[in-house]
C-alpha cells in the first residue's frame, strides 16, 4: 500500500468514526426522557444525512470559496442561504417521522425531537465544530507550507551568498597571483639568486589561498603570518625604495577572522601607493581587544591618482565580502589624503555571524 493510499483510507477513517460519533451524540440527545427507541434511532438516522450534507457544503464550497478569499459578504449570504435550506429540511423531517413513524399521534413523539429550534441547533453545532476543525487544519497546513517556503527561500538565499562568496575570493586570486608572478618574472628575466627564495614564498603564499581561503574560517594570527610573507615578497621587488612598518598585537590562535579579509588592503597599498622621498611608505597595525578586530594601513599616497586608488577591484572586493560575512557588524573608513592614503577595518565581534 502506497503512501496515497493510506493516507485516503485514513481520511476516510476519521470522517467515518466522526459521523457514526455524530449519530451516537443525535441519539443519546434525543433519548432524553423517552423510551420510543425506535422512533429515535430512525429520526437520529434521517437527520444525520442532512447534516452530512450540510458541513461538506459548507467545509468544502462556501468555506474554501468565499471565506478563505475573503469575500464575506457572499459568504454570510450563502451561509444565510444554507440557514434557510436547512430549517426547511428539518421541518419536512419532523412531520415526516410524526406521518410516517407515529402517525401523527404527538404525544408519542420524544420531546427533545419536538423542537424545532433544538434540533437545528444540533445541526449547527455539528456543522460549527467540524469547520472549526477545518479551519484549524487549514491555518495548520498554511502555517506549514510558509515556513518550508521561507526555509527553501533562505537555503537558496544561502547558497547564492556562497556563490557569490566564491566569486569574490575567485576575483582575488588571479589579482594577488598576478602581482606576485611579475616580481618572479622580474627577477628570472636578471637571473637573480633571490629568485628561489622568492619562489619558496610564494609556494606557502599559494597554499593559504588555494587551500585554507575555501574555510569559512581561518586563524586570525594565520592570516597576519601571511601579511607578514607577503610584505617580505614586496621588499625582495622593491628592494632599498621600500619602508615598512607592521605592528600587530599578541593573537590568540583561537581567534578567527574570514580568510584573505586584510591582505587584499596591503596588496592595494602596494599596487598603487607612489614614492615619498624616494620610499614607498607602508604603515600597517593590527590590535586585537577581545574580540573586536582593529586594522589600520595607510600608504604614501599621491593625489592625483585618487581616483584609481579608490576603485581597486582588491578594495571593491573586500566592502562586498565584509558586507556578507560582517553586515552590522563592522566600519570601513577609506580616506585619500594629499600625501597619504589610509583604510580602517574594524569588526566589533569576530563571532558573530551575519544576517543575511
């Protein structure tokens, strides 16, 4: 038995045990101070089709059709309809078992089936308890299917923020690599001897990016050691024009920051940060208080070349990532100045995710 199956004959299950509830509860009303059983049960067995019919009218027509679209106006009309419909039906029944079963002798007729009022109470009591089952099954079901939608539309939310993510650190690479691959092809072109050295930098340069940028995370003290190899690259190409300055607090290995999130900054500085009395100057700190990070650079800088500083694709890089991994949870200022061009990273709490 497939799973169709059984959820149809459980359907059909349940609205038979409630129906026969239903004609249990007519009669046990009914029998109220009478002892005419037969009478009873006949009169419990014709009203119950009545009221079957009623309670799918209304739980599979005007229900669905008029009150769940919220056209009320029809909906009390068509209920009004019903009303009437109903109270006709009850009053044929009533002098159809006072004919048919008494032969219109009323003083046999149990007292309770008598009332008209009484018995259309009845119905609408059944009919308002199995809406209201309904109408709880239904809101049920909604509620259900707008948290598996909004689960779905998060999940693909997600996914697409780690694309992106992906695109932006696939953005880097080339850009990193192309910088540093110019310097070994600069000094191959010399038949340098500090072409190894250079190479054997850039292997452990390589091996962060191709393997530990892909974590969502990395070690913070990780990610300054590569800043640290990275400058050590720099000052191999510029040789005696470069000065450089980096200082960094004492960094819990347990501290983690998302990978390549300062480096692109020191490769802007290098990229487009021009000479001051003969040196490329390159001031970097880096403070850890707590958990909140602090990174501070600033290059020599000329103003005229402003513009291009400030569209790097490094820096246009980092903004978007910091936006997904640390969205209200940071500040960025970048500031071209006359001699100098400086960048401020701070992120409040490196454990807090964010909400995207």
């Amino acid at each position: 038995m497939n799973l169709a199956r059984l959820i149809k004959t459980r359907f059909a299950l349940i609205h038979v045990l409630l129906w026969i509830s239903v004609w249990f509860f007519f009669v046990y009303f009914f029998s109220y101070n009478n002892d005419n059983t037969r009478y009873i049960l006949w009169f419990s067995s014709l009203l119950l089709p009545l009221t079957m019919g009623v309670t799918y009218f209304m739980v599979y027509y005007l229900i669905p059709r008029y009150l769940l679209t919220r056209k009320y106006w029809e909906y009390g009309l068509y209920s009004f309809y019903l009303l009437v419909f109903t109270s006709y039906e009850i009053v044929l029944l009533l002098y159809g078992c006072l004919y048919f079963l008494l032969n219109f002798n009323i003083s046999n007729m149990p007292p309770m089936s008598k009332n008209f009022t009484f018995v259309l109470v009845l119905v609408i009591l059944v009919v308002g308890f199995v809406s209201f089952v309904y109408l709880l099954n239904h809101n049920f079901k909604t509620i259900s299917r707008n948290k598996e939608l909004e689960n779905k539309i998060l999940a693909t939310n997600l996914q697409l923020k780690e694309q992106e993510l992906h695109y932006l650190k696939m953005q880097i690479h080339p850009h990193f690599l192309f910088n540093t691959l110019n310097t070994i092809y600069g000094f191959a072109l010399k038949q340098s001897k500090q072409t190894p050295d250079i190479i054997l930098k850039l292997s452990n340069l390589l091996d962060y990016i191709l393997y530990q940028v892909n974590k969502p995370k990395v070690s913070l003290k990780e990610e300054v050691l590569h800043i640290r190899e990275y400058i050590e690259l720099e000052k191999i190409r510029f040789q005696d024009s470069l000065s450089v300055k980096l200082e960094s607090s004492e960094i819990d290995e347990n501290i983690q920051v998302a990978p390549m999130l300062m480096i692109p900054f020191v490769e802007n500085a290098f990229k487009h940060g021009t000479l001051k009395g003969g040196f490329l100057q390159i001031e970097i700190q880096v403070k850890l208080t707590g958990h909140q990070l602090e990174f501070a650079i600033r290059n020599s800088f000329n103003q005229r070349e402003k513009e291009t500083e400030k569209n790097g694709i490094g820096l246009e890089n980092i903004r978007k990532r910091l936006e997904l991994h640390y969205k209200n949870n940071y500040e960025l200022h970048i500031e071209p100045g006359d001699e100098w061009f400086s960048a401020q990273l701070i992120i409040f709490n490196l454990n807090l995710k964010a909400n995207v």
